[in-house]
C-alpha cells in the first residue's frame, strides 16, 4: 500500500485526467478503500485542491479549477510531448510566447528524470527545423486569446482590419474558428454586416474591446468550410496557374487535399485545376507529384520551368553523352 504522501500525489495525478472517477474507482487503482479514498480526498480539499464530487450512480470526483494552479503531474510520454511543445513555442510565429515557454521549458527540465532528458536533447539535436522566416507574420498572443475566448462564448467581435490591398475597415462578425494554416492565423467568421462567412488574417487586425453581445450559433455549412479551406490556401499562394488535367474531376478530388486548388470538371476524361504556391519551382515540382499527365499554358515563366525540367529529366535518363 502507498504511504499517505505518496498515496494523495498519485491521487492527484488521477483526478487531473478530464473525467469523473468513482469513489470505487479510485479505491482499486490505490488499493485502499472507499472510506480512504473519502478521506483523502478531503485531505486535498483542505491543502487547497478544489475537487468537486457528485453523488448517484454517473457520479464521482474530479479536479476543478481553483484559484491557483496546482502542480500538474506527468507521466513519462505527457513530460516529453510538453517538452517538446515548448521548444517548438519558442521558435513559434506567436509574439510574445517565446520567452514565457523558455522559462517554462527551463523549469520543466530541471526536474525531468535523467533518461526524459535525454530523449528530449536526442529528438532536438537530430530534428533538423526550417529555418523561420523573420519576414514572416507574427501575432500577438493576446489577440489569439481574445479571438478564442469569443468563438467560446459566442460573442460578437469588433475589429479593425487591414485588408491584402492595405485598405482599412471596420468589421462586426460572429466568430467562429481559429485556423492555423503554415506561419499564418486565420479567423473563420461570419460577417454580420455582410451578410456571409468570411476569412480573416489575424495579424491584420485589431480587436476593439469589450466584445460585443453573445450571438445564437449557427450551422457552419459543408460550403463554407470548403471555401475556408481554399480561401486560406490561395490567400497565401505568390504564384498561382490553371492547369488542365487528364483525368475526370472525381478521380483527381480523390489524390488531392481539398486546399491544394479548386477543380472544375471539363469532360468526361479531363477537368481544370485552379492551384498555386509560393514560388514556380514549388508548383512545377507539385503539378509532377499528381501522377497524371496535365497540360500547362499560364504563366508563361512556369510553362518554360516545367520545358525545363522536363528536358533535365530526359537528359538524367538518356544514354551516351549527357549534352546531346
């Protein structure tokens, strides 16, 4: 049987799980007895845990927020993934979260076991990242807490915003999503002054606080996500092309995420690709990769990248003299 120190630390790890635990429950994980268990948990209750109990049959203990946060208890796999979550934090593209998850990241280390440690400095040192971009967009951490706060609670959000011309103007939405689409944020809402769902970039915009008065949900509709997803992908594409493609439409939707591009059937055997990227390499290389024959006219710097290419191919697989 644990000793009592012991016994409540273990006890605690068990009600911070998200679900209710029956007093039976926690007895056979303990192996104590229900009137221990009872015991014990009122122990917690007077160190200051706020653990909550129901009574009947679907009832039982669980940990609830207090006014302090308690020391949360890992186990081995929980202790590795938040370490791991933090240093990928670090280098994130959120202001303001990457000194907070250092020292975060610095506590956590400091008591990880030994053989922990080692897998977490193992996985750094031999997971290579992509280099970030400085250049990129950045958001403020606040701002993400506000938005998200909002779609919780339903709650109508007033915002400045700077649109991709520089435009300014004065949004009313009903929020809904936030989307984290590469180094970018996006807020899926439903524009009240326009009457229809719209994406919105979030480091582009300002919210005016207080927010606004709680809304009724409605149902996001299978369209509206659709277009979220392509509406997010193209908004970040610098390059875009109309590709007819030699297959029908169904079979080319089934190799194809639904972000890759929008496709429109135009016969039986061939169907049009609206797609794009950040440069014309990375869409040469990507029109390669759908593993059916497609025909390129525009741009025309892609159709003499993808000619390009398409003798650089022939050449690495010719015989004799590799400049004939």
């Amino acid at each position: 049987m644990l000793e009592t120190s012991a016994r409540l630390l273990r006890l605690l790890s068990l009600l911070q799980t998200p679900r209710d635990w029956t007093g039976a429950e926690l007895a056979e994980r303990l192996s104590v007895s229900t009137r221990t268990v009872r015991n014990d948990v009122e122990r917690l209750r007077n160190l200051g845990y706020p653990v909550h109990g129901t009574r009947g049959a679907v009832g039982g203990y669980r940990l609830g927020a207090g006014a302090a946060l308690p020391p949360l208890l890992l186990d081995d796999e929980e202790a590795v993934a938040v370490a791991i979550g933090l240093r990928t934090a670090a280098g994130g593209t959120i202001t303001g979260v990457e000194e907070t998850s250092l020292r975060a990241l610095a506590k956590l280390e400091q008591v990880l076991p030994a053989r922990l440690r080692y897998r977490v400095n193992t996985l750094q040192r031999y997971a290579v990242s992509v280099p970030r971009d400085d250049q990129g967009p950045r958001v403020d951490a606040d701002t993400l807490s506000v938005l998200a706060a909002a779609c919780r609670g339903h709650e109508r959000l007033r915002f400045d915003y700077r649109s991709h011309d520089d435009s300014a103007s004065r949004r009313e939405v009903e929020p809904y999503r936030l989307v984290n689409w590469g180094r970018r944020w996006y807020l899926v809402a439903f524009d009240v002054a326009r009457a229809d769902w719209r994406t919105f970039r979030v480091d582009r915009l300002r919210p005016r606080t207080p927010t606004g008065p709680r809304f009724a949900p409605r149902e996001l509709p299978e369209e509206a996500v659709d277009q979220v997803r392509r509406g997010v992908s193209s908004a970040a594409w610098r390059h875009r092309a109309r590709v007819v493609v030699h297959v029908p439409a169904e079979r080319l939707a089934e190799r194809i995420n639904a972000a890759i591009g929008v496709i429109t059937p135009v016969d039986d055997t061939r169907c049009l690709l609206d797609t794009g990227a950040d440069s014309i390499e990375a869409l040469a290389v990507h029109l390669g990769l759908l593993g059916v024959d497609f025909t390129v006219t525009e741009p025309a710097e892609l159709v003499e990248l993808v000619r390009e290419l398409a003798g650089r191919y022939h050449r690495a697989t010719a015989s004799g003299d590799p400049d004939e």
